[in-house]
C-alpha cells in the first residue's frame, strides 16, 4: 500500500514565491518614493533656511545707494540687483510734512550660493532712500 505524503508540490512553492516576490516589490517602491519624498523635503528645508539668512543679509541695503552688489557670510554668498518700480520722490514726515529724505520703492533680484552651490533665486520689494541735498537744513 501507498503511503500519501503530504506537503507542498513544486507548484504551490513557486506560486507563492510570487506572491511573496509581488508583495515585496510593491513595498519596495513604495519605500523608495518615501525616501524620495523625504530628501526632497528636506533639500527644500535646506533652501528655506538659507534663503532667510540671505533675507537677513540684505536686511540693511539700500537699494538706492547700492543698487547691486554682494555679501558674504561664512560659505553663504548673496548677489543681488535692484531696479526702481517708480520714481523716486520726497518722503513724509509722521505729522504729514515734508521730510529731508527722497524715498523710492525698488524691486530686487536676488541669487543665493552656499558653498558655491546654487541654493536658488528670488525676489522681494524693498525701500530705498537718501538724505536729499537740495533741503536747506
């Protein structure tokens, strides 16, 4: 008499090997966009925080006595130029009168490098002003 062996055939084994083989790929995909995900978030964080050290550093131009230049801190390098939005014209004072100083509105382009990598560009609008020479006092 013929015993019955039971187990798994060959069949069986290499079904599930695909199965398993299926499950591990789709895993595997969905951890690599992860981890796609997650560097590109933090490369984003990176730029953030240089471009407001560069925001900081042009907190004090004046785009009207500098209109383009650059400043440096650490590997941190700013360049920037700046172009008028309008004409310049006389300032006013708190109480409404006539100050000393021509005031103008100027758009500036700003291109940031850490460590001699391009971190990106923007723009932001800033005041520009000048003690005018033409007040007598």
């Amino acid at each position: 008499m013929m015993r019955r062996v039971r187990g798994f055939t060959l069949l069986e084994a290499i079904v599930a090997l695909v199965i398993f083989a299926m499950g591990a790929f789709s895993l595997y995909g969905w951890l690599s966009t992860n981890l796609i995900t997650l560097d590109r978030a933090r490369s984003g964080s990176e730029a953030l925080v240089v471009k407001q050290s560069a925001l900081e550093l042009l907190r004090d131009v004046n785009p009207m006595l500098t209109p383009s230049g650059e400043r440096e801190a650490g590997s941190l390098q700013v360049q920037w130029t700046a172009e008028p939005l309008q004409p310049t014209r006389r300032g006013s004072s708190q109480v409404g009168g006539s100050s000393r100083y021509e005031v103008g509105l100027y758009q500036m382009q700003v291109r940031v490098r850490d460590g001699g990598r391009e971190v990106g560009e923007f723009s932001l609008r800033q005041l520009g002003y000048r003690l005018d020479g033409s007040s007598g006092g």
